[in-house]
C-alpha cells in the first residue's frame, strides 16, 4: 500500500530521509532526533552566511580607481605643464584616456532576465554547486565573492575559503568540473572566472590566448578568466563531464551565441543563433547532449558527437527556468518560468531529433492547503523555482516553489517505457521538507521558518547515501540525508 505524503507542523524541522519516510523533529532533545545517531545516520552542521561586515570587491576597486584616476590627471597635468604642446603630452594624454576607457567598461544590466533582477533584492545566496568527489560547497554571495565550505570529519564543522576578484561581478551561476582536480567555473557580468585551487596541477600550466588572463589569488588558488568581445552578461556555464575533455560551455542572458572554451587547446569556438539570450545549460551526465534554454521560448537539445540540434517550441510566451538531467542521459526534467507543472523531456534510443524525442507533462504542483501531524494546515506547491536530481541512482527529485516555505521530495521511479511517464508513473510525492539548524555539536537544533528556499541541489554521492543541501532566503543552509538502511 502507498505511503502518504508528510508534512511537517511549524515546530518541525527536516532532519532525514530514512528508506523513502521523511523524518522530523522539534529540536536537540527530540527523541526523534537523538535516536538517529543509534541508527547511524549521520547529521550534517548548517551554515550560516553570515558576511555582512566585509567591504565587496566593487567598493576597494571604486577606491583604487578613484586613487589611480587622481594619480594620472597629477601626471598629465605636470606634463602639461613642464614640456608644453609637445608629443610627450599628446603621448600622455592618449595613455589617460586609455586608462580612463579600461577602468570605465560596463555593460548595463538587462534588467528584464530574471537572473540579474536578483541583484536588486536583498538575497545573499545567488548561485552554487556541489563538488563531484568530496563534501564541498560553493556559494556566490551577493558581495560577488564565492564562499567554499569543506567538511571536517574531525571536528563536524564547515571549513570556508574565500574566493574574490574584481571581474567576480554580478554572479550567476557555479560549475565544478567533473572527475577532476578542484576547478570552478564562476559565470559573472563581463566573463567567466575559472578557479584552480588547492595546488592544481593546471596552476603551473595555464594556457594564456588572446581572451585568457590569468591571476595569482593566494598561495593554493589561481584564477583563468574568460571573455569574449561582446559576449557578457554571462548566465550560465557547465563543464563537459566527458572523460579528459577540458570544455567549457558559456551562455549569455543578451545574445544567443553559445561560446565553448577549451582551456586545453587554449582557444574558443562561437555557435551562433539567433534569439534574446539563454538562461541555462545543462551537460547529460555522459557528455553526449547539451541541453539549452532560450529567453525566446525555445529550447534546444544539441547532439555532442555532430554538432546538430533540435529545437524544441514552448508555448508562446514561456522560457524554461530549471531543468536537470536523470543519470540515464535520456530523461531530462524541466519547468517553466511561472507554471506549476513538472515535464521530462525523454530521448528514445539515443535519437535525439524530433521523432525521438518525447515531451511528456508528468505532473502539476498547485498551490494547496493541507493538514500537518498536529492539525494545523500550511500551503504546498504552487510556481516552481528550481529541480534538483540526486545524480547517484536519480531516485530522488527535490523541487522548491517561489511562495511556498516547504520543498517537495518526490521518489523517482526509473523509467521502463515511454508509456509509464505518460500516465504520471514517474514521480510519486514523499512528503515536504523544512529546513533544520543544527550545531555541530548536535546541542542546538531548531526549525528554519518563516523563509523560502534559493537554491537547492544534491551532493554527488553513493546511492545509499545521498545529501540534499538548501540555501535559503535567510542565509542558512541546512542537509538532509537520504539513505537507505
């Protein structure tokens, strides 16, 4: 008999998903909470961001400029002075401009992309995404730094490092790249900042082109950064998980060229199209399909082995706003921009043209209001903000919604036909998940209310032994385990 859907009362927090039940408790004391240590699963510390004190990168680059721009009119003005009309000055005059030119060169936010109108609100976490081997943590901060937190097994805590510079502007979007050493892809305004840390072996053997610079940050992190004249205000990025390729695919929100940069060869290809500009890129897990969103209402579904595409049509008006890949390569779930309904995208036999493909609606989410353990009622579902996947066995879907404070845990079921998607056999709802706070020392424990979600994303992971990580609205971030026992 199918198990129904729970829902945490307001003095719940999430704390795991143990053999698809989810588990709740009120705070440290909770027996609930206390006996999960004797069934060994493990309890993760939350974060909190928590960097309101520290001067962004913008404000000490205004100061420099302000200080470099006083410092050369000084120049230009004594040259002026001293050696008259003469071509010393004209060669002085030509160099402030030019400085003037550099230190002037921004490009106006496009206001109507849903990604940089998120720069005028007050959220702090903007973008992240977890690293393929280990327990590690990327977060874009509204300060246009990026905050890495590291697991300690040893003292249960949540090492940081801080990443900066002063390209790092109105960032979007993270991207690890996969089966490597420690690279990040950070999609900003004018380009792309792709880090090296903890003693890449790339960081004595960067490749340097004409569009390529590369800067020394601290003694176990570099910084490539990547631009193309007229490519900006970049939205997404992701790393091919091809084994040995070193390409990166770079979209922007104002044009619909895509740019793939291939830090091997040291040179980047245009795939032009034309459009408004995308708002994400999604790699299948094995390399073969670059799946890309438009601003225009199309979507495209690139095959890697050719370079052909087909395109796919929304309905008037609609952009695809999140989207993820199962671990099959085939199964592509996607929702969007102010809808309420999940769709999977499903490739049959590896044919990835229009006959191949199936569009299937799996489900609607509306927004409800139903009964939680203690009789009180909260609202579930509604307008869908972001999907995430477990990338292990692909059992477990997150979903979290623009107005709802719960996310929704669905269980996969793999697919065995084209005709078990189409009669909504796919995702079956396990119940809804409320962020917990928790030490690390397992003293303090207490439910994350009155907030949303803004990101969401699982760890790669073993099957058995998966990690659902929330960013949410009021800088904490919190974990649930999902195992098996």
């Amino acid at each position: 008999m199918s198990r129904l859907p729970t829902v945490p009362n307001l003095s719940q927090g999430t704390i795991a998903d143990i053999n698809g039940r989810l588990v709740y408790a009120t705070d440290a004391t909770d027996p609930t909470f206390t006996g999960l240590s004797q069934q060994q699963v493990h309890l993760y510390p939350s974060i909190t961001l928590d960097h309101s004190g520290i001067q962004s990168p913008d404000q000490v680059d205004s100061l420099l400029e302000k200080l470099s721009q006083s410092v050369f009119s000084g120049i230009l003005s004594y040259v002026q002075t001293r050696f008259g009309d003469s071509g010393l000055t004209s060669l002085s005059k030509s160099l402030y401009d030019s400085f003037n030119n550099i230190m002037s060169t921004q490009h106006s936010l496009p206001t109507d992309h849903h990604l940089f109108k998120a720069n005028t609100s007050p959220l702090r976490a903007m973008a992240w995404h977890w690293h393929p081997k280990r327990k590690v943590l990327a977060v874009a901060h509204k300060d246009h730094r990026v905050y890495i937190y590291e697991y300690n097994t040893t003292t249960n805590e949540w090492d940081e490092q801080v990443l900066y510079n002063k390209f790092m502007a109105d960032i979007t979007c993270l991207d690890w790249k996969k089966s490597s050493h420690d690279t990040l892809a950070v999609a900003c305004r004018t380009g792309v900042c792709v880090w090296y840390l903890n003693d890449h072996p790339a960081m004595k053997h960067i490749g340097l082109s004409p569009s390529t610079h590369t800067y020394h940050a601290s003694s176990n992190a570099y910084m490539q950064y990547l631009s193309t004249p007229g490519h900006h205000h970049i939205s997404a990025v992701a790393w091919d998980p091809t084994s040995g390729s070193q390409t990166l695919a770079v979209a922007s929100a104002v044009d619909n060229t895509l740019i793939m940069y291939d830090l091997l060869q040291s040179f980047h290809t245009p795939i032009k199209r034309h459009g408004k500009g995308n708002t994400l890129l999604r790699y299948s897990p094995d390399g073969r399909y670059l799946y890309v969103a438009c601003l225009n209402g199309k979507s495209r579904v690139w095959d890697t082995r050719n370079w052909t595409n087909t395109e796919i049509r929304n309905p008037s008006g609609l952009w695809v706003k999140a989207a993820c890949w199962g671990p099959d390569s085939c199964s592509l779930y996607y929702s969007m921009v102010g809808k309420q309904d999940i769709h999977m995208l499903y490739i049959q036999s590896g044919n990835s043209t229009s006959l191949g493909m199936l569009d299937i609606k799996l489900l609607s989410t509306p927004s409800v209001t139903v009964p939680t353990s203690d009789g009180t009622t909260v609202t579930v579902g509604g307008e869908i903000e972001e999907l995430a996947i477990d990338s292990s066995d692909g059992t477990r879907l997150a979903v979290s919604y623009k107005h709802c404070k719960l996310l929704a845990l669905y269980v996969v079921t793999p697919m065995t036909s084209s005709m078990s998607a189409s009669q909504g056999q796919e995702l079956t709802l396990s119940g809804y998940v409320r962020g917990m706070d928790i030490s690390s020392d397992f003293t303090f424990a207490e439910p994350i209310k009155d907030t949303k979600a803004d990101h969401i994303a699982f760890a790669h992971s073993r099957p058995n032994d998966k990690l659902l990580a929330t960013v949410w609205k009021n800088n904490k971030i919190s974990f649930v385990p999902v195992v098996a026992i």
